[in-house]
C-alpha cells in the first residue's frame, strides 16, 4: 500500500457559543492599543501586600491574572511559587479564564506539582517550589494565581517591579507593605517611575503604591537589562531577622560588621596540618603577593566548586575546617577557605560580595541592603592596592577577575566593616587580540602557513580555556572560528599561557582548500583571512531604548600571504580609515612585488559605552562599514593564457 | 482448607561479584598515574565497574529487585571532576518505593609517595524529593584532586519486580572493564533489547535458588510447635557482560540525540509464571504486543466511546462529503479544539471525554479520540503505535519500544497519517519527533503490521527571484518564496506568532544586508497549503565595483558560506529528518553598457543511490542573467556510510555558490585598480 498525497481545501473553525458565567474583568477580546502593542502577555491586575510583623514574621498575600497574548507569553502567567524551610506556603490557588472571561480551569493546593528548585552547579538545596503545569487550551487565555506565604527572615524584602519584563504591559499594579511598628519601616528607592501613571500614597505603618495602563516595553539588542529600564520600587529593611539572627543595619559599614559578626567570624579554623603545608609552601619568600599566589594556586589546585544551599547556608559559608575536610564548596566556602589559608601565611585578605555575571551591576551606594550581590570573591590590600581573586575557578589568573566580576562597585568586608569600592576595569585597548600569519595560497587555492594569535583582558578571557580541551574538541573550536576556510587541517597546536601578565598565544600551523573565489581566469582573495569583524547589528525601524557596549576591544592584523605563481594582482583593495565616537577603524593592503606578497594591516578598535536610541543607527553604520572593508577582496588575473 | 501461612527465608545468593575486584582495594600504582596510558586526552576513565542485578523473596510480597553497584573512577583532569559527583534516582508510587543502602565512598590520593584515603561521610550524601514519583539521592566524593582514584558502592533495592532499569553500557569517558550481571529467577522471563552501536556479548547461565517456606499447620498462627519448613528448589537464568575498553561516547554534531546511541541494554517482561498458577502474558510477538496494549483500558476501550463527539461530528459532516474531505474535517476539528500538554504516551492519560471537555490531554488522549472520530465518521481508521526519535527504534515486540501513538486512515488509493497534537501539521503531516523509521499499525480486527512513517515525498523550499543591478552595483528586486510540507511545518513554527513588524526585522537580520520594502504573506493559518512570501527588496551592500568590473556573486543572500559537515569522519547516521529540495530561481538584468567577461560553469552532480543531488545551471539571454540551482536530500536520514560523499557533495556546493560573475565595462582595459569593498 503506497503513502498517498491528498490535497486539502481550507480549514475549519469550530464557533464558540457564549455562556452566562462570565468575569468581564478577564475577557480579552477587546483589549486598548496601548497594552497589545509590543506585548506577549498583560498583567491585568496585580496585587501584593507584604505585612511585616516583626523581624522573624513576615507575611504576603499575593493575587497576579495575566492575560497571555501568544505562545511567548506563556513564561509571563507561569503559576509558581518558591519556598524552602523557613518561606512557607499558607494558602495557593489558581484559575484559567478564556477570551470571553469564562473560567474554564480551577486549581486547588494539590494540584500544584511541588518540586526541587536544585540548579545545574548545586548538589543540593533546601530551595523547593510548588508549580502548576497548565497547558493553554487557546489564546488569549488569563490564568490567576493567589497564594500566602510567611516568611521567617525579613531579610531580603521583596522588589517591585510594574513591568514584569520585556514585552509585558500591565494595566494595574498594586503593591502594599504595612509593618507593626515604626522601626520595622524599611528605606524604599524608586527608578523610572517618571513617565508612568504610578501613584504613591503613605498612611500610618505602611504606604501602597498603584500603576496603570503601562505599556509593555520592547526588546531590543543591546539594551541595557529590564531591571535598569523598568519602573521600580526597591526596599531594604533597616531592622530584620534573618535565620533566627537580629539585625539592625544602615550602612555598608552596618552590613559588613553584622557579616562578621554572625556569618563569618570564628568560620576561619583550619587544621594545623594544612597550616603547616600553606606555610611550607611559601617559606623562602617573604613578598605578601608572591605569598598569596602560592596559596590561590594551593587552592586551584586542591579544591573544586560544588555549592550545597541548606537555610543558613544562603549567605554563611560552611567552615574552613569542613572545605580542608572534602576539598570543595561554593563562592562562600572556597572564598573563606582561602581567606584563612591565607591568614596562616600572614597574608591578609578581605571578603567581598558582589554582583557576578557578564553584564555589569553595581551596589548601591547609599541604599545598603543584604540582598545585593550573589558571588563572594576575596580582595587582598597589597602597597596599597588591592588584588582580587576568585576561587570558584581553578584556571583562572591571581589578580585578574575577567567578564564575571570586573567593572563594578563591590562591597568588602574588612573586620570593620568595610566599604564599596570599584574592581579594576578592563578597557577598549586593554583588550587586545593580535594575529600575525605568514601564509601562502597555491595555484589550487590551497592557503597554508603559520598563524600566532595574542589575546590580553577580556580576550584572554574567551580564549585560554581552549588550552585545556581536548585535541578533537580544539581542533573543533578552531574549525567554527574559521568556519569559511574549508578543510581545515591544524598541525602543531601550541599554547602559551603566561599567568602572570595575562597574556594568551596560539600558534599554529594549518592548511586549508578552496581559499578563494573563481571568476574565469580571475581569482578573488579575501585579503582578511583570520579575523573578519563581520558583525552588523539588527535593523531597528524604530529604536526606542537606550545601547550600551558593555566591553570594548582592539584587534590588530598583520598577514602575509604568498601569492600563486602564475597570477598577478589586478586590482587589490585600497586603504581604508574609519574614525567614530564608536571606535576606529584602520586598513591597508600592499603588494611587495619581489616577494609576490599580498601584505595586509588593519586596526580595529571598538570603544565600550552607553548611547542613547537615536545614537543607535550611526553605531549600526560604523559597523556596516567595517563589515563591508573586513570583506574587501584582491582580484588576480592569470599571467598566461594556458597552464 | 488448611489456613496455610508462609514465612519465608532466603538463601543467601553466592556473591558473584568481580572476582579481583574488592572494595577498598585500590593499587598503589593506579592512584599515582598521571595521565591515561593509551590516550593523555582523556579528562577521567572508569577502572571498573559491576553492576549486579538480582531478585530475593520478601516474606508476604515475593521477589524484590536488588542492585549493587561499584564503580572505581580514575580522575585524571580537572574536566574530569563531574565524574565524582553521583546521582540515583528512586522511585516511588503508593507505599511501594525503591530505597538505597549501604552506601560507602572513598577518594585515594597520592601525597609524598603514599596512599592517603577520604571516606564519603553519611553528612556528605543528600536526600532530594524530586517530585511527587521520585526522590533523588546525590553525593559528591570529598577531596578530589587530578590523580584522585574515587570508588563508591551501593545496593538499590526495588520492590517493583518486574521492571528492570535501563542499564548503560557506555559512559562519556572510557571504561576500562565492567562487569554487568543480572540474575533473574525462572518465573519472571524478561527480553533484553539492545540499544546502540556496540557488539554486546553476553554469558548466558543458569544457576539454582532455594527458597524456604515454614508453613503453620495451626489456624492460630503464631502457637509454637505446629511449624514445618519445606524448600522450593528452582533455576535463576543469570546474563554476564564482561566488557573490556569500552570506548567513551563522542558527541557529534546533526545527531537528533546522543543518548539514542549510546550503548545500553533494557529488559523488557514477557511473562510471569510461578509454579501451579497459570502464566501471565506481557508480550513476546507483535501480536501478543498488540493484543496487550488493545486490552489496556487506556487505549482499546477509549477507541470505543463514542457519545462525548458525536454532536459536533454531525455538525463536522454532510453526507455530500467524500472520504478525504470527512478525514480532513475530523483531523482539523480535533487539532484546533485539542491543545497537547507535551505529555508523550500511546495509552491516555485522563481518557478521551475528560480530554475532549478540557480540550487538553497528552499524545493518547489527542490520537485515540482522533482515532475513534475517524472510525465514527466511517473511515477505516487505525491507531499506529510508534517510538519517538528520542525513544530509540523499536525493533524487538515489545510495548516499552512504544511511547507514541498516532492515527491512520486507510483509503482505496492508499493511507493517510495524522497526528494532532501539533498546531502546524496536516494530514500526512507528521510533527518532526514521531518521524521514527517505522509504525505498528492496528486495525479494527487486532491484526497489526508494520508501516513507515518517513515522509517519501521532498519537502521544498523554492525562490523565484527577479532583479535589476544598476552600474553603481545596488540591486532591487522582486522575490517569491514557496515553503511545502516540513518546511512550511518548519516555518509556522518559527515565524507562526511574530507580527508582520517583528517578522520583517527577524528577515533582514538573517539576510544581512538587504532591505525589504513590502512583504505579503499567504496561507500562514491555512494549514494545507504552502506558505507563501512576495516582497520586494533592494540590497544595500550587493556588489564589488572595481573601476570597470563588477564582481557578482549572483545566488547573494543564498549563498552556503560553510559546509556544515566539518568532521572529516563520522560513526552515526546524519539525521535529516525528512527529504526536502531547496531551489533558487533567480534571474538578473545587468546593468546597460557592461558585458559578461566571466561565468560560472554549469554543473550537475549526484550522491549514490539517489541520496542526494546539487545542480547549478547558469545561461545568459540578450542582458539577463538565469540561474537555476537546486539542491536536494531524498532520503531522511543518510547512513554513515554515505558521509564522505554527502560531505563532498557540501564541499562542492560551497564552493559552486562562491564562484562570481565578472562584468566589464565596454571597451575598458584590465591595469591594475583598487578595489572598494564587497562581498
């Protein structure tokens, strides 16, 4: 029997018939411009009251309908709820609506799927969540969630946010918080509320706040994180409870001292035995940095990053003696262990928190609040400055933090308390990458020759990891790099990899087919063979949101390539030179005739910063030129007529 | 009758653990190895390991599952270090649960010249509740460096007899010897099925077993003296695979999912059979499979109900109707009031009138019910049982081969398959994770046969093109795109919910470089049809002008930059998932005052055995360029065999598509010039 194809006429609908019990307040056929436009999914109505009772009570009522738009828009009514052993869950509910406002779903507590809210680097966590796994019949559709929660740490206090994300808009948004005495009133921060129909209103131990009508903002590359466009309300709370421990803070000084005090001090034990190891480590050098480079490597070398998240174990490190014990741990751990390690070699080193990840976030200066920052890293005061190290790694340099931890204002915690100072920068030149080849293309079009590649900064970064791959899976890193050369054959891999100036060299041989494009008797040669800077940004037709280059870079090319014999340049590209409050931009291709070499040089430098919108298309324009001079070509023409 | 109370013991099963093997018995010379012996890549490889499967009788509950297992890990790198970190899962369901004990780890390092041991504390193992089936219990060994010798053991114990776990046979390191036994007593026979790219070998045994019963011959059971024991003598069937140099499994690239080749053996039930009771069938041949799966409540009986559609049946069908237009009326009614809940499953999951009124169910649920109009709307309609791509290829009659189902319809021309779980499918439209190799299809009768359900027929993807080049070297033009079956699938998928606005700045970030002006898109809802694009476009940076010539890639924006198959050898199929042609029609008027110095050869080339062929034809009529190019794959998926010509069929399409058209200048000369930039 043979599969046939049929033909098929139109499709079918099937029609709705309008039912009586209906909640107008959730329809979603007629909807205003000003909450579809740019929108996935509308908040129609969201409430949370946050009653503090005392340090070590808080409790919240949380009522949140979303009206889903499309399938992206699912992410935004998602029923789930997070908890662990000291957040509990009173009270959870939800409803499905239809587009008529028809509820069609009803959901108690036990049709939640309670799950474990363990993340890919943690072995284990008391961290759980109650989701409800709803599958949308049609859309639009409105799910409604109500839950209760009560809190025994009142530290951190939950954020506002009126959006809840890019492509959401929200018609009404309350949040309240009420406390039962004066000094439980936490110290609240607006951001971007202008603009934006919000309303404030204080009353006697607490005050509300109510936006409506917000429209969704739009999503565009480039752009800062949600968090630093969306309008918001942040609180810290001056007096708290956290884990059964008082707290009473104001500054980062505050903060830092309460740190020590319960989280830290008296962690810093360590068995004599490995005192005595650390100390014969470094006995013939007296230099404090020498002294703390032995003990990072100590540590990169002994321990690994594995994180258990037990109640307490949120923001309090698990002993020094216990890491010594299993030879692994998390930021908190690894950062502690090293500290003490240190302080047996004399060495002094200060705990830091901060915020980690490749886009830059900053304490805030005058709002101190536990709540920030989700890494530990240590600072080490040497000469008056300080060091940094991150012993989550075991790769990375002593002094060098990279794109998890550079650029931003950082709290350290010195027994005093400590302050909030900025990790060191790595800027536009400080970012350099450096390829020298010396190649030869062959009358078949075979390129072959010798190519270094230098990285520094944040280049160095994305490129020494490779140093410690395998073979295969080098060779394969190198194919996507260069993924135009075909058949790329590598032979002589070599790495050097100086820790100490954070310097990273490729060198490698390598040999590739088809390096050119036929035209007749013509060849035409891309004279960029190894770094094609051939990104363009996305067209906007309307920009509306400020762009930020969140790290710039330098990339220097110096090539010779061997031309084939038989061939004879007959045009080849002529200099360019780009110069923009974006960056530069510099090229020129030579012929040397003696030698029958193409020699090629450019220089591009990218500048990091923040533009606004309308910057947006002229940034886009330097791009494009530079794409356009990364693809220049040579044409060669054959010298005789047959061969 | 005699009230008769078994209290049954065990006889201690003979250890037939690895002989040499023993716990805690690590040598000295392996934890001071530096580097893997034969292969200085590789970041960590297993020494040994055994796992040993076994049965033992539970006073009142009959045979329990036992599971030892030992592993003894060489950690050779830093990368290595996952390998020191252990997961079991545990399932439960009711009262019954799997339950672990008798964990022991320890981590051996070489410091100064000896041996130095880390036991695994009971405060290092973690108890995970997972969900509401399973639990999870986690450990990583303490201190592991590069040269670590990690070794841990354990004993699952399950109560669910007759299930075996899948047990893996390849890890993503090496394995330098395992041992694998499973031991199973006579009355419950298992099938073991196969899975992955290497040679098992098993040892195929027997052995005896005793089991001692203490029967009381009182009605009052627990008054001493009325005791009398017996022992029931009967056969354990024992399978060994000893396996040496099991090679890790190496990630390729266009493979659907690596785990469908990674070598690993599954014991499927056939039957139960104790002494004096009849036997209990589970499945041994297709039929038997078949029949079984039809009994199930979940499935047969679901065929049969009936009363929940048929009001909008009615109002689906008009007795003018023929039988393609009432299949496509069923299919389209149950795939737009349907919604999947991306639960898989051949069997229900909360039947058919529930999931019909809620208007969400899982693959059962959506395809019985489809299934079961089919037949209503009087089509000779069957359901097709298959295994997803990510469920392995059923090849032995079982029903653990089977997580799928979906429905047929038998025509006097042929058939027709259907899935509707998936907004974007038709009829003989298949959602991309059902395209498995093949289906059991059964009929009303209970016969069953087998059938494919790789589409055979090319999905295309086709572009007419038409511009005009001025002598600057900008371009404007005029295309039209036409995307069938998977690609159209492929598409609606993508591309379903953006708005026009979004879609149209997803189009010029793909096509860097071009500038779309109006856009027309057709049949986006209309599920039958092809979709279809009309827009007209200009290029912003087309061409390199060098002073008299123009050089001119013509396919431009669809041009293959990079051959995909950078691998120089492969040991897995490449998975296409259905056959399909990409065509470009394209047609170009030159600019006035410029001649053709240079064109591209035409050419035409072909894989073995109809796989697959590329062709490039270019022709020149008065100003105006035509080129045809087409590439197809006619088979889903091509064996490994064929790699090195599919990989030299993409080299050579690479290199065809860069190839350039030179326009020169009337009467111009050829010195030396500069050029500006280009392609």
């Amino acid at each position: 029997m043979n599969r046939i194809r049929i033909l098929l006429f139109g499709t079918f609908f099937s029609f709705l018939t309008l039912a009586q019990a209906q909640n107008l307040e959730y329809q979603a056929l007629v909807l205003p411009d000003t909450l579809t436009r740019h929108a996935d999914a509308i908040v129609r109505q969201e409430s949370m009251v946050v009653h503090i009772r005392n340090p070590f009570r808080m409790e919240i009522e949380m009522e949140r309908a979303v009206t889903v738009l499309n399938g992206k828009g699912d992410a935004h009514a998602l029923a789930m709820v997070s908890y662990n052993k000291s957040r509990k869950v009173g009270y959870i509910s939800a409803a499905a609506y239809d587009a008529l406002g028809r509820e069609t779903q009803k959901y108690k507590q036990r049709d939640f799927r309670d799950l474990s809210a363990v993340d890919g680097g943690t072995l284990y966590s008391d961290a759980r969540r109650l989701y409800l796994d709803y599958t949308p019949v049609s859309y639009p559709y409105t799910l409604v969630v109500r839950y209760t929660l009560e809190d025994a740490n009142t530290a951190p206090l939950p954020n506002w946010y009126f959006l809840s994300g890019y492509r959401v808009s929200t018609q009404e948004s309350r949040f309240e918080l009420r406390y039962d005495s004066p000094e439980l009133r936490p110290d609240f921060q607006e951001s971007h509320l202008e603009g934006y129909a919000i309303e404030k209103e204080s009353f006697h131990n607490g005050f509300r706040y109510v936006g409506r009508n917000l429209p969704a903002i739009r999503d565009e590359s480039l752009s800062p994180p949600f968090t630093e466009v969306a309008p918001s309300v942040m609180l810290r709370p001056r007096r708290f409870g956290y884990e059964g421990i008082d707290g009473e803070v104001d500054t980062w000084q505050d903060i830092g001292k309460w740190m020590h005090q319960h989280m830290l001090d008296g962690r810093d034990a360590l068995p004599e035995a490995t005192k005595q190891k650390v100390r014969t480590l470094v006995q013939d050098t007296r230099d404090t940095l020498e002294r703390a480079r032995r003990v990072y490597r100590f540590v990169q070398e002994n321990t690994r990053y594995i994180s258990v998240q037990v109640g307490i174990g949120g923001i309090r490190p698990i002993s020094a003696i216990e890491v010594d014990r299993v030879k692994y741990g998390d930021c908190k751990g690894l950062s502690n262990y090293t500290k003490a390690l240190l302080d047996a070699v004399g060495v002094t080193a200060y705990y830091v928190h901060v915020e980690a990840g490749q886009v830059k976030s900053d304490f805030k200066p005058d709002f101190a609040d536990l709540a920030q920052g989700n890494h530990v890293i240590l600072a080490i005061p040497y000469q008056g400055q300080l060091h940094w190290i991150d012993c989550t790694s075991q790769t990375i340099p002593f002094g060098f933090l990279g794109d998890f931890t550079d650029d931003r204002l950082v709290h350290v915690i010195d027994p005093e308390g400590g302050y909030l100072v900025r990790t060191p920068q790595y800027k536009d030149e400080a970012n350099g990458q450096v390829t020298e080849a010396r190649v030869r293309l062959d009358a078949e079009g075979t390129l072959a020759g010798s190519v270094e590649v230098r990285t520094s900064g944040i280049q160095y970064d994305s490129h020494y990891a490779i140093q410690d791959l395998k073979p295969d899976d080098q060779v394969a890193i190198y194919r996507r790099r260069w993924g135009y050369l075909e058949n790329l054959q590598l032979e002589d891999l070599r790495f050097k990899n100086d820790t100490d100036s954070v310097r990273f060299t490729e060198t490698l041989t390598l040999k590739a087919t088809n390096y050119w494009k036929k035209a007749g008797n013509r060849i035409l040669l891309t004279a960029n063979a190894f770094n094609r800077l051939r990104y363009v940004p996305d067209r906007y037709r309307d920009r509306t949101l400020p762009f930020q280059v969140l790290r710039g870079y330098q990339d220097r090319e110096h090539y010779q390539i061997e031309l084939p014999e038989g061939y004879k340049p007959e045009a080849i590209p002529g200099p360019v030179a780009i110069e923009s409050p974006f960056g530069s931009y510099r090229m020129e291709v030579q012929y040397l005739p003696e030698e029958h070499i193409l020699e090629y040089k450019r220089e591009a430098l990218v500048r990091e910063g923040r533009y606004d919108a309308e910057q947006y298309e002229a940034y886009r324009d330097f791009h494009r030129q530079v794409a356009r001079a990364e693809s220049a070509q040579a044409v060669l023409i054959q010298t005789q007529e047959s061969k | 009758m005699r009230n008769l109370l078994i209290v049954l013991t065990l006889l201690a099963a003979t250890a037939m653990q690895a002989q040499d093997v023993k716990f805690g018995k690590v040598d000295d010379a392996l934890v001071a190895l530096k580097a893997h012996p034969a292969d200085s890549s590789v970041v960590a490889s297993v020494v040994h390991r055994s796992v040993y499967v076994y049965y033992k009788y539970v006073e009142g509950d009959g045979f329990h599952q036992y599971r030892d297992v030992h592993e003894r890990i060489k950690i050779y790198t830093k990368d290595g270090y996952d390998y020191a970190t252990v997961s079991e899962s545990l399932y439960h369901n009711g009262g019954d649960r799997e339950g672990i004990s008798s964990v022991k780890g320890i981590t051996y390092n070489m410091v100064g010249g000896k041996v130095e041991e880390d036991k695994l504390k009971k405060s290092d193992q973690f108890d995970e509740k997972v969900n509401a089936y399973y639990d999870r219990l986690k450990f990583t060994m303490p201190n592991v460096r590069e040269g670590s010798v990690i070794e841990y053991e354990y004993t699952v114990h399950s109560p669910f007899a007759y299930s075996i776990d899948e047990i893996p046979m390849q890890y993503d390191i090496p394995i330098e010897h395992q041992r694998v036994r499973v031991e199973i007593p006579e009355f419950i026979v298992f099938k073991p099925r196969y899975k992955g790219y290497l040679m098992l070998q098993p040892e195929f045994g027997k052995r005896s077993g005793k089991i001692n019963l203490v029967y009381n011959t009182n009605d009052y059971q627990y008054e001493a003296g009325n005791f009398r024991t017996a022992a029931v003598d009967y056969e354990i069937n024992t399978i060994t695979y000893d396996m040496k140099d099991v090679p890790a499994l190496e990630q390729e690239p266009y493979v659907n999912d690596m785990d469908n080749y990674r070598s690993a053996v599954n014991y499927e039930l056939l039957y139960v059979q104790y002494p004096d009771s009849p036997r209990e069938n589970f499945s041994t041949s297709w039929d038997q499979v078949v029949e079984r799966i039809y009994q199930n409540d979940n499935f047969g009986y679901q065929l049969n109900r009936t009363n929940y559609f048929k009001k909008s049946l009615e109002s689906l069908l008009s007795p003018e109707m023929g039988p393609i237009d009432k299949l496509a009326a069923v299919f389209f009614h149950v795939q737009q009031r349907m919604n999947w809940n991306g639960l898989y499953g051949y069997i229900t999951d909360q039947g058919v009138r529930k999931a019909y009124d809620q208007q969400t169910g899982n693959v059962g649920d959506i395809n019985l019910m489809l299934v079961a109009m089919l037949r209503e709307a009087g089509l000779d309609a069957r359901p097709v049982l298959i295994s997803t791509r990510d469920h392995g290829i059923p090849s032995m009659p079982t029903q653990e081969g089977f997580n799928y189902v979906i429905a047929q319809v038998v025509l006097d021309q042929g058939y027709v398959l259907m899935d509707a779980t998936s907004k974007y499918t038709k009829p003989n439209l298949l959602p991309v994770r059902a395209l498995n190799w093949f289906g059991r299809s059964i009929s009303e009768d209970g016969s069953s046969s087998s059938l494919s359900v790789f589409p055979s027929a090319p999905s295309k993807e086709l572009h007419f093109v038409q511009m005009d080049m001025q002598p600057d070297g900008s371009i404007s033009g005029k295309m039209r795109s036409q995307y069938t079956d998977y690609r159209a699938y492929t598409y609606r998928n993508r591309y379903g919910t953006l708005s026009e606005e979004e879609y149209l700045e997803d189009y010029e970030n793909r096509r860097k470089g071009m500038e779309v002006g109006t856009l027309e898109r057709k049949n986006l809802g209309a599920i039958g049809k092809p979709v279809m694009e009309v827009l007209d476009f200009t290029l912003e940076d087309g061409i390199g002008v060098v002073a008299d010539n123009i050089y001119l890639n013509p396919l431009m924006f669809f041009t293959m930059a990079e051959n995909p198959f950078k691998r120089e050898a492969r040991e897995y199929p490449v998975d296409f998932a259905y056959p399909w042609q990409e065509k470009m029609n394209i047609s170009i008027n030159l600019p006035e005052g410029y001649q053709v110095s240079s064109l591209p050869e035409s050419v035409a080339m072909g894989l073995p055995e109809d796989i697959g062929s590329f062709s490039y034809h270019v022709g020149q009529q008065g100003n105006t360029l035509q080129l045809v190019v087409e590439l197809n794959i006619n088979k889903a998926v091509v064996p490994s065999t064929y790699y090195q010509s599919l990989r030299e069929l993409y080299k050579n399409v690479v290199q065809k598509e860069s190839e350039q058209v030179v326009l020169t200048k009337i009467g111009s000369d050829g010195d030396q010039k500069r050029t500006t930039g280009g392609r």
